[in-house]
C-alpha cells in the first residue's frame, strides 16, 4: 500500500465513505475524526519520554 505524501489531497471516495459511515451527518463525522485525532496525540504523549522532546508536550488546543 502506497502512503500519501504530506499535502496529497485526501482522495473524494475517502470523504465519501466517512460520510456514509455516519449516513450523512458531517458533525458526527467530524467529531470522529478528531476523537481518533486525540487518542493518537494521547498515545503519542504516553510513547515519548519527556527528556526526548525536551519538555515539549503535545496540546489538545490550538495557540
């Protein structure tokens, strides 16, 4: 399987089937995506010790 470089466009029949998953509601797709979003910034934080990242820890807000 080929994996997309960063800012490749996300392919439309990829949107499509998130948003047939959730029969067409754009919210619950959208809530979705940025609850696997956290959990992965969760896991990522519970992986790094913090000496590797020189205190940096990653955050659910935007600055």
């Amino acid at each position: 399987m080929r994996e997309q470089p960063i800012g490749e466009a996300v392919k439309s029949d990829e949107r499509a089937e998130v948003f047939a998953y959730h029969r067409g509601d754009m919210h619950a797709a959208i809530d979705t995506l940025l609850e696997d979003i956290r959990r992965q910034l969760t896991l990522a934080e519970a992986a790094m010790s913090r000496g590797m990242t020189r205190g940096w820890r990653p955050s659910y807000d935007r600055d």
